[in-house]
C-alpha cells in the first residue's frame, strides 16, 4: 500500500519549536519509549504478551527501512528507539552484561568483600 503524497502534503502541519521545547519534548518522547520497553518485558514476563510478538534482525531491519521510507524523523525516532532498548537490555542483571557486572559491584559492596571465584563461575554459567 502506498502513500498519496498530495494528500499528505495537503495535512502537514509545521510545528516551530524552541531550543528549550526541543530538549523537553525529547526527554518526553525518551521517558515514554522506556516506559513502553519496561511494560513489554513486564508484559513478556508476565505471559500477557507472546513471545511471537518481538522481532528479530530481519524484523528490525524490515521496521527500520519502512520507518526510513516514511523520512528522516521516523528513522531517526525508531533508531533512537533500538538505542534505548538495547541501553535497557544492556542494563539487565544477567551475569555477561553490564547490569550484571553492576550486580556483582553491589553484592561486593553489601558484604564488604569480592565473590569468590567459585560463586562467579556458578553465576555465569
């Protein structure tokens, strides 16, 4: 399906915005992109959304060509949106990511000591 561009050029509306309103409007725009990554793993956890439901590379690949066709904003939104989640998933306490690695700091911080180098390759593994 395609788009009748005279229609759409006919409906655009040009909004003019300042500096200050520019950053507000993106810290906006992030806090509700984060909020939608957080409920759909609240959603997957939770089993009230399927696994069916996410996408790998060729999905991602495919929503980031269609959101370029659709212009320079779209694209940049969607990949700003692939950045935030993989930052999200980046920060997760699993043992090989970053969130895990934060995980062990805050363990050895609690007890005041490091793990032992048992306990990390029972974690990892």
């Amino acid at each position: 399906m395609g788009y009748d561009e005279a229609i759409i050029k006919a409906n655009l509306v040009e909004v003019k915005s300042t500096f200050t309103e520019s950053i507000l409007k993106s810290l906006i725009q992030t806090h509700n992109f984060f909020y939608l990554t957080l409920s759909t793993f609240k959603n997957l956890f939770t089993q009230k959304a399927d696994l069916k439901d996410l996408g790998g590379p060729l999905t991602i690949a495919h929503m980031a060509s269609s959101s370029f066709l659709e212009g320079l904003l779209p694209y940049i939104q969607f990949i700003g949106l692939i950045s935030l989640n993989i930052g999200i998933l980046n920060l997760l306490p699993i043992p090989l990511l970053d969130g895990g690695h934060l995980a062990y700091y805050f363990l050895e911080f609690i007890m005041g000591k490091p793990l032992s180098s048992k306990n990390m390759m029972i974690s990892q593994s």
